[in-house]
C-alpha cells in the first residue's frame, strides 16, 4: 500500500469511527433518557413501522451507492440523474404506503399506527435527496464531513426529542426523531458538500450500474425483510410491550456492534476498491481489517454479556428487565455480523455481486428455517437467529476461501485468540461480581478488572494489533 494511501485510510478510519461512535454515543444518551421517561409500549409502535421505513429506504437507494464507488469514474450529469430517479421513487413509494397505512394499522390491530406511519414515512423521501451526496463523499474518502453530519443530525434531533418526551409527546417523540435525523443530516450535507447538481442528467447511467446493482438491491430487501421479520412476527402474535422489549434490547445489541462493523466496512470497502488490481495486497489488508475487529468486537460484547443485569437495572431502571433475556441471546449474532460484512464487501468488490447475493441467500434462508420451528417463542426465535448467523458466516468463509488466498484456518486464527482472551475476561468480571458490596460499587470494580485484564493480557501475549492501533493514532497526530 502506497504511503499516500496508508495516510489517507488511517485518516479515514479515524474519522469514519468517530462518525459510528459519535452518532451512536449521541443516540445511546438519548435512548437511555427516553428508556427512562417512556413505556415499552411506545418503543413497540415504533417499531412496528420500522421495517416498512428500511425497506422503503433500500428500494429508493436501489443498490447504486456500492455500484458507484465500486466504477473508477462518475460525471455531474451522472449524479444529477440518480438523484432525480431517488427522489421520484421515493415520492412513489410514500404514495402507495400513505394509501396502505389503515391496511398496517389494522394487520397489527393499532389504529393509532394510521396517522404515525403517514407520518413518519416522509422521512423516505428526505433521506433519498441525501444519497448522491453520501455516494461522493464516500467515494473521496471524506469521511469528515458525514462525520459532522451525522453526529450534528443525531444531537440535535435527540435533543427536541427529549423536549418532546418531556411536554407528553409520548410515541411521536420518538418518531419526530427519526424525521430530524434525516432532516437535518441532508441539510448539512447539500450546505457543506462541494457537490451541487448538474443543469443536464445522464440517465444512460441508471442502466449501466443497474445490472450490478440489481442483485445488492434484491440481497438488501430480502436480508432487511428478514432481519426484521421479528418485528412484524412480535408485532402481531404478542402482545405490544414485548415488542417494545425486543425492539429495544435490539436497538441496545446493535449500537456497539454497528460501530465497529460500519466504521471498518465504510473504509475497507473503498480501500478494497482501490486494490483491486493487486489481490495479495487486498488479503493482507483483510487480514489487518479482520483482527483489528475482532481486538474491539469480543471484549465488548462478551463484557456486556457478562454485566447484562446490572446495567439495565443502573441505566434503564428496573422496568426494562424482561428484555434482558433477549439481548443476551442476541449478542452472538452481534459478534459475528462484523466479520460477516467484511467477508461480504471483500467478495462484492471482486465483483462477485451474484456470489454475495446468494451468501444471503443461505443466511436469510436460515434465518427463516430456524423460525419455522422456534415462532412460538421469542426467546426460541433469538437462539434460532443467531444459530442461523454462525452457519452463515460459515459459509463465507468457504467462498472466501475459494475465491482468494485467504484459508479458513488463517481466518480463524486472526479472530479466534480475541475471542478466547474475552471469555477469560468474563470469568474475571464473574468472580469480581462475587464480592457484595453494593451495585454501584460492584459493577464500577468488574469494569476497571474487565478493562485491566483484557489489555494487560493482550500486551502481554504481544498483539500486533494493540501496536498497529497505537501507530495509527500517533501517525494521525503527526498529520
């Protein structure tokens, strides 16, 4: 990797895990405070309508912003031209579910789910003026600025939720949020970015990139419907404060594992791009990617994993309990979505898109056998999803494997040592839990032993990566 291109990937890395930890620290402190003030109810009506925003979200992207940053060149006339296809699909898109809301309200027996959902779907056609925007941006590398954007988004939206949370908002508070979020994220961005659209569209483009994208866009819809699928399963056949439940030790689950994996995937993919022509060079940064992730994805996890009970109890209060079960038995899909992604963008940048759509595939039909025999429970369909999460990364690994020098077993070997040092590490925090002396002051102890013996045994053992990881922050210092 050229010098230029190590600086301008560190640099990324940095600012891309700002942007992930920074929008979802700003979005764990508001959705602690709004645990706090609202009910699990209101969290469950929410949720309810988020897999109809995903998906519409997916269908207006339509696959063409990995297509773009995967093609060498792009014009102005060329954005211009998927900006107005975003736009026009999504204005569509809001029509027909507008027309369909009573439809929703009524197959999840919530009439208040009407107007909410024609609500908070507008946020479909403001998130689609924002996605040639992103694709530049990404494109260049210029993580800085959707950095800002997102975080200045995610604060000031949170803070008018909680305004609204406070004044007896109740459940539109939360959908306020998201409309803001998006709102004001395209804002900034169209102000900010250099980009301005072009007087003339190429719309020949749409055609050109829609032979590759077309299989991404059907692998997101189907992988989104069924990641989701517990929402509407919940939504319908329990009563609504166990979606609310669900949703939340989901939306708690996800926000550390989205952090590493969005800030590793947002940079490996372009970088991925930029070797294209040298395979060797692309194993060996997979290889450096995989175990950095695995150096964040085990201990914080595995820690939350052991410390489940008492956070809930210190952070959410007492009333949010019952959803631990839940979110323990999602964090081993947690763990492994991580190493999942990056299989998955290494092998579309090769330009295996159809490989990677039947990856999917195998995982999304998984997914839906395991829930053939655990529906009756909720608790069977968590430990059905993440059974069906590890065959699938399985199954990566295999096509990895056949498709570039990079062999199970080394796969195994770069992310397998973490993962028992953070077992070891969850054994100390247990037997530290042992001692009584009062919650706060318990948990407090576990935290410092958990963090100590975590670090000290990988500085020990020599890691590579705690090196590379220092080397990285004082070659940024220096920049």
């Amino acid at each position: 990797m050229t010098e230029s291109l190590k600086k301008k990937t560190a640099s990324s890395l940095i600012w891309n895990a700002l942007d992930k930890a920074g929008f979802q620290l700003v979005a764990l402190i508001v959705g602690i405070i709004t645990a706090r003030l609202l009910s699990p109810r209101d969290f469950g009506l929410i949720g309810a309508l988020v897999v109809f925003t995903l998906l519409s979200n997916i269908l207006v992207e339509s696959g063409f912003t990995s297509a773009l940053i995967r093609r060498k060149k792009n014009t102005d006339a060329e954005y211009t031209a998927i900006l107005y296809f975003n736009v026009l699909l999504s204005g569509v898109i809001y029509l027909l579910l507008f027309i369909s809301a009573p439809k929703i309200a009524d197959f999840f027996k919530m009439p208040e789910l009407c107007s909410l959902a024609r609500f908070l779907f507008l946020s479909i056609i403001i998130n689609s003026l924002g996605i040639v925007q992103n694709i530049v941006l990404t494109k260049e590398l210029a993580f800085r600025l959707t950095s800002m954007a997102n975080i200045t988004s995610a604060i000031v939206s949170g803070i008018i939720t909680i305004i609204l949370v406070l004044k007896g908002f109740e459940y539109w508070a939360l959908a306020w949020q998201l409309l803001l979020q998006s709102a004001v994220r395209v804002i900034f961005l169209w102000v900010f970015s250099s980009w301005k659209f072009s007087p003339k569209a190429n719309f020949k483009v749409l055609k050109e990139v829609f032979s590759f994208s077309v299989f991404l866009l059907i692998t997101s819809l189907i992988t989104t419907l069924v990641k989701n699928i517990y929402n509407i399963l919940i939504g319908r056949f329990f009563p609504i404060q166990q979606l609310g439940y669900y949703f939340q030790a989901n939306k708690f689950q996800q926000i550390p594992s989205n952090v590493i994996s969005m800030t590793m995937t947002g940079v490996a993919y372009p970088v991925f791009s930029k070797l294209n022509g040298e395979p060797d060079r692309q194993v060996l940064y997979l290889r450096k990617i995989m175990r950095i992730t695995s150096f964040l994805i085990f201990p914080v996890m595995i820690g939350l994993l052991s410390l489940t009970n008492e956070l809930v109890t210190i952070v959410l209060t007492d009333k949010w309990l019952p959803a631990v079960p839940y979110f323990r038995l999602l964090v081993i899909a947690a763990i492994v979505y991580p190493f999942h992604m990056l299989n998955l963008n290494f092998i579309i940048v090769k330009g295996y898109s159809k490989m990677s759509f039947w990856l999917e595939m195998v995982k999304n039909g998984l997914i839906l056998i395991s829930l053939f025999f655990c529906v009756k429970s909720i608790e069977l369909m968590m430990i059905g999803f993440s059974v069906a999460n590890i065959l699938s990364y399985g199954c990566d690994m295999v096509i990895v494997q056949k498709n570039s020098s990079y062999r199970i077993i080394d796969q195994l070997k770069d992310i397998l040592p973490y993962g028992l040092i953070s077992a070891g590490m969850f054994l100390v925090v247990k037997f530290i839990g042992l001692i009584s002396i009062g919650l706060y002051t318990t948990t407090t102890l576990q935290i410092i032993g958990a963090i100590a013996f975590y670090f000290i045994t990988i500085k020990l053992l020599g890691s590579q990566v705690l090196k590379d990881g220092i080397a990285i922050i004082k070659e940024k210092s220096k920049l």
